[in-house]
C-alpha cells in the first residue's frame, strides 16, 4: 500500500499516466529533467532497505494519508516530533542529572562516612590487636591444656591404679579372685612400663610410680602368700579336683622366689605331719590323738609274718608316695613351665637372690627335680617311722634267710624310689642305709652259721658225697637266690653285685669241702671234690647271674677229672703188666740199631714177656669193670664212664706204639735170620710170646 501511495503522488504531480518501473525511458530525457532523474532514483532504489521498511511501517501505523497537507506538513510534523523528543529528553536527563548531582553529594558523604568508618576501623583495629593476639595465644595454650589433659587422663588411666584397685589388690579383706590376679597383671605391667619413664630427662615421675607401684605389688604378693597358706591348711590332696585357683596362685606366687620356697616349706612341713599321722593310724589302726579307726585294718596286727610286716610298710610308704606325687603334679607342673618361667622371672627382680644363687652354684629352676624334692620332704617323717621300725626287725631277727629276703625286698622297693623320687632323696637314702644294715645281719648270721659248722667239716663222708652241712648251704644258697633273682638289680651289673652274697653263702662251705678232701687220698679226694662240685654247679645253673661262677666251677670239675683219668690210666698200665714194657722202650727211637736192642732188653726175654702176656690176658676181661670200680662213689656216672673212656684209649694208644715197636724188632730179628748161612732160626718172634694185638685191646675195653 505505501508503494501505490507514492507511485500516485509522483505520478499525480507530473500530470502523467502512471508507468511501469520497468517499461523504457529516454536516457536524454532523463538527463534533462531532474524531476525524472529523481524519480527514476526513487524507482531504482531497493525498499528492501530496514531502514525503509520501518519508516513505512511508521508511517502506516501513524495513518498518514497520501494528500499534499500531509505531504507538506509531514516534515514539519516530524521534526516538530523530533525536537519535543529531544526536549523529553533533555528534561529527563536534567531530572538524570539532578538525581546524579544528589547521588554524587551522596557518594561524597558516604566516602567521608566511609573515611571515617576507616579511620574508626584502624583505631579500632590498632586497639584490638594485642587482645586478638591474646585471644590467639590464648586459643594456643587452651589446646595445649587439652592435649596436656588427654595425655594426663592416659597417663593415669594407664600408670596410676584406683583406691578400688589398691584395696583388691593389698586388702586382706578382698577375695583372691579373677579381679585380684587382672589388677596384679596389670600393676606388674605398670612397674614394666615405668622403664620407659625412667628413661626420660625427669626421672622423678617414673621413680615415684615405680615406688608405689612396688610396694602394692610387695602387698599383693603378702596377700597372696597368706591367702595360700590358709588354703594349704584345708586343702585335701585325695581330691582329684584340686582348686584351679590354688594352681594359679602358685604361679604367679613363683615370681617370688623367697616367698614361694617359704610356702613349699610350710606345705611340706603340713604334709609331712599328715603322712606321718596316717602312717601311725596305718601301723596302730589308731590316729595320734588315740582315736581308733575302724576303716584301717593295721599292719602290726595283720602282719605275722615278718616279711610281710616289712612289705606292707614299704608297700603303704610307696602308695602315699604316689598319691603324693601324683598330687603335686596337678599343683606344680600339670600346666608346664608356667612355675619356671615365674621363677626365673622372680630371680631377674630379685638380684640379690640371684646373685646369692650364682654364687652357691644354683642353676635354672627344674620343676621334676624340684616336684622330687619336695615329695621327699613330705614324706620325710613316714621315713624316720620306717627306719626305725624296720631297723628294730633287722637287729632283732636271727634267721639268715628272713635277713637276706628283707634286704632284698628293700633293694627292690630302693630301685622303685629311686626311679619316682631320683637319686638324691631322704626316703632313698633311708632304704639304702635299711638295706646294707639287712646285709651287715645277713653276713653276720651267716657268719656265725659257717662257724657253728667248724666242728662237722671234720667228718668224712663214707659214700665220698656232698657233707650235710655243704647241701643245707646249697639249700639255704637256693633260697636266696630264688629271691634274688625276683629283684630289680640291673642286667648288666646283676651277676657281679651277687658276688659278695656268693662269698658268705657258698664259699665258706666250699672252701670246707676242699678242707675235707685234703685228708683222703688219690682217687678219693678226687671223687669227693667233683662231688661236692657237682653238686654246687647243679643248684647254681639254673641261674643266670651265677654264669661265671658256674665256669670256674666247671673248670675246677675238669681239672679234678683230669687227674683221675691220670689215675684211671695208671690203673690200666700197671694192673695189665704193660707199664714195664713202655718204660724200657720209651727211651727208643724207631732207629734200627734201638729197634734190634729190643730183644736183648731184659724185660723183652722170653718167660718175662711170656709172663706179661698173660698177666695182661687175665686182666682184660674184667679190666673196664675194675676201673669203673674205682669210680663207683663218683655221683656223675656220665663223668665217671668218660673218665675211664678217656683212661682207656689212653691205655690203647700205648699197647698200639707197644705193639708197633715189638713188630718192628720182629722184622728186623727175620731179616737177619735170613741173611745168616744157616736155615734153622734161632729163638722165637716176640709177637708169639706177646700175641695181643691193638685191636683186640680196643674191643674188649670198647
């Protein structure tokens, strides 16, 4: 629409028909007329201008209608517009001004109100700087106070023990609980502890804690030491539930040495009185105050017998010695080495005791040794009772037999301490000295036996047998051997400790024996020695301590047994005429000068050769049978056949080397016959005056 309106305008005011914007025009005359020119200028221009769009836009709001008022009164009415739009503003920019001129006096003020506040503010601040510095070292030294106050609450929670500690802890009134032993741990742990304070520049905090922490743990363990020994006077040991608490107060009281040992003291002393005053009601059937006691079947009463008298003291002493032992066990090392490591503990916070033990040689604590001990101790009164009862049977008793069982049964029951008590013990060295003083009564009765038996060793047996008193010692011999060999003596050392027994029990009696056969005569002493040997080798061998005895035995059986083949033999030489035959030709050799002398030897001459032979025919036949004879009292007659055996081959070999040389000579008498010029011989072979041959010799003392 504005386009048409300024189309009909221009158009109008020319007096011209409207025209195309694009339909041809003259150049020239555009040229000539400037009205064209500026048309054509309008025309040409571009209304896609902004600029342009909005000014028609304004103009069609504005309503303007396309006539020449308007045309003329348009940039009249538009500057008119113009310049009250520049009076609006130029009023509203002195009401701006004005209100800057009051902003201005106002931002003056507030820049002197804001100078002064400074100014008020430096002052200020120029006077609350020391307190704020204050206030700083003051904020400083709060938190210091507060970690000065956390570290003290630690250190006392830590290192200082309340009122309610101390008297759990020091307080006789105060059970011995699971408290008193959790304070304890905890005051030894502070005393440890204290080591570290002493460590530091000020020593003096750690000193003073350690003093007082000392001196309640000197309290608790006095505490301790009385409360234990109250409970050691009620404590029954048959219980097999001891107090779990006893146990643990041992333990820990460990870590005093000297307090500890001043408690086993006054425990053994306690126990020892008990054991004694049940040994007493176990002899009596009586307690010491009188009671009686049916329950107890007493030894003095029910033991007639001797031994077992001895048997049941020891067995009963043994008994309690077990149940002691046992006992001690559960209170001292059922838990290990829990008294040792205590002990040893209490020996580092007690030099001065460790010195003293150093010096005196003590070394670490042994809780078996010290368990040994301490057993021993209790039973030391039933020890004292026992030597003194057992000694009373000893000296009191005169039979060599009973004496010797009783020694035995101490040696065994020796053996058996020693093995449950060690080495070293009063209860030991009791048995010990019980058992030497058996054997001095043994070897005295003994001694006293062998010479009551003086005046028999005199007569001489007729049968050449073993004497009677040489078989009651064999008995009484057997007898104790029998019960030695029930004894616990070692393997290795069994047959030599039975040697001294040997020397007052067996060779008394065989040196007597020995005396006997001296005054018989050769083959009966003899007899009589093997006799009495054999019968001695007999009751030792079945034993195995006796093995060396027995040899020597056996050796002597042989060198009597050798003369009496000597003997044996001689009776065959002598008796058979056949000794003088091998003395005159013992001097030969087998030369042939020696072997040709034979036949002019005096003993090879015909009648005394002729005379030999016979004398030997008439004792063959009953040759064995004589010399069995001889050894008829000889109580072995295996040993007897093989003496004569032995005699007669003996006597064989000889009639052999006899007979050898006579067939020699022979020969060499018929060689020279041969070789003389006459054919008659002269004489006669010795073989035919001695015709008895080696062999026949042999089978008729076969």
């Amino acid at each position: 629409m504005t386009t048409d309106y300024f189309l009909t305008r221009k158009l109008s005011g020319l007096g011209e028909s409207p025209i195309s914007p694009t339909s041809p025009t003259n150049p020239q005359a555009l040229r000539s007329n400037p009205l064209a020119a500026k048309v054509t200028s309008v025309l040409s221009a571009s209304y896609a201008d902004s600029d342009v769009r909005d000014a028609l836009g304004l103009l069609d709001k504005r309503g303007v209608e396309n006539n020449a008022e308007t045309r003329r009164q348009l940039r009249l009415d538009v500057q008119k517009e113009v310049i009250e739009s520049n009076g609006d503003i130029i009023r509203e920019f002195g009401r701006v001004a004005e209100q800057l001129k009051r902003i201005g006096l106002t931002i003056a003020s507030l820049n002197e109100g804001c100078e002064e506040m400074k100014k008020h503010i430096q002052s200020a601040h120029q006077e609350t700087a020391p307190v704020l510095q204050e206030a700083s070292e003051l904020m400083k030294q709060k938190n210091q106070v507060e970690s000065k106050q956390q570290l003290l609450k630690a250190f006392n929670t830590h290192f200082v023990m309340s009122d309610n500690d101390i008297a759990s802890l020091t307080s006789t009134a105060e059970p011995v609980d699971d408290k008193f032993f959790s304070v304890l741990a905890r005051a030894k742990k502070i005393q440890n502890d204290c080591e570290i304070l002493l460590g530091t520049e000020n020593q003096r905090l750690g000193l003073e804690i350690m003093e007082q922490t000392s001196k309640n743990l000197n309290g608790a363990f006095q505490k301790l030491y009385r409360w234990i020994q109250r409970e050691f006077k009620t404590l029954n040991l048959e219980n097999p539930q001891i107090s779990s608490s006893i146990r643990r107060a041992l333990r820990v009281l460990a870590e005093r040495p000297s307090l500890f040992q001043s408690c086993l003291d006054f425990f053994a002393e306690a126990r020892e009185h008990v054991l004694s005053d049940a040994f007493y009601t176990a002899l009596t059937g009586t307690s010491v105050t009188g009671e009686e006691d049916r329950s107890v079947k007493p030894i003095e009463l029910v033991a007639h017998d001797t031994l077992r008298y001895v048997g049941d003291m020891l067995a009963w002493t043994h008994s309690a010695t077990v149940s002691e032992r046992e006992a001690l066990e559960v209170l001292f090392i059922s838990e290990g080495d829990e008294i040792a490591k205590g002990i040893q503990a209490g020996r580092e916070n007690e030099p001065w005791n460790r010195i003293a033990e150093d010096e005196e040689g003590a070394s670490s604590f042994d809780g078996l040794k010290a368990l040994n001990e301490l057993v021993d101790r209790d039973v030391a009164g039933v020890a004292r009772v026992l030597r003194q009862r057992i000694g009373q049977v000893i000296q009191t008793h005169e039979e060599t037999i009973m004496a010797y069982r009783i020694a035995n049964l101490l040696n065994f029951y020796r053996v058996t301490f020693s093995k449950l008590l060690g080495d070293d013990s009063v209860l030991l060295d009791s048995l010990t000295n019980l058992e030497e003083s058996a054997l001095k009564q043994f070897r005295a009765l003994m001694r006293d036996h062998v010479a009551g038996l003086q005046a028999d060793t005199q007569v001489s047996p007729a049968d050449l047998g073993p004497p009677d008193f040489l078989q009651d010692g064999l008995k009484q011999l057997t007898a104790i051997m029998k019960t030695y060999e029930t004894s616990f003596t070692s393997i290795d050392t069994r047959e030599k400790d039975f040697q001294p027994i040997l020397a007052e029990a067996f060779d008394p009696f065989m040196k007597a024996s020995g005396s006997i056969s001296e005054d018989f005569e050769t083959p009966e002493s003899e007899i009589f020695a093997i006799n009495c040997l054999l019968a001695a080798r007999n009751i030792l061998a079945p034993f195995d301590f006796t093995t060396g005895r027995v040899t020597k035995i056996q050796e002597n059986i042989e060198d009597h047994a050798t003369r009496l083949i000597e003997h044996q033999y001689s009776f065959f030489r002598n008796n058979s005429a056949l000794q003088p035959l091998i003395q005159a030709l013992a001097p030969l050799s087998d030369s042939r000068e020696d072997l040709k002398s034979i036949r002019n030897m005096e003993t090879f001459q015909p009648d005394t050769l002729t005379q030999a032979s016979q004398t030997l025919d008439d004792f063959l036949p009953s040759a064995l049978m004589d010399a069995m004879e001889n050894l008829k009292h000889l109580q072995s007659s295996k040993l007897a056949r093989e003496i004569t055996e032995e005699a007669a081959e003996r006597f064989c070999d000889d009639f052999e080397q006899v007979e050898e040389k006579l067939i020699a000579a022979d020969e060499i008498w018929e060689q020279e016959q041969e070789q003389s010029e006459g054919t008659t011989a002269e004489g006669v072979s010795l073989r035919e005056l001695f015709p008895r041959t080696s062999g026949e010799i042999r089978v008729l003392l076969s």
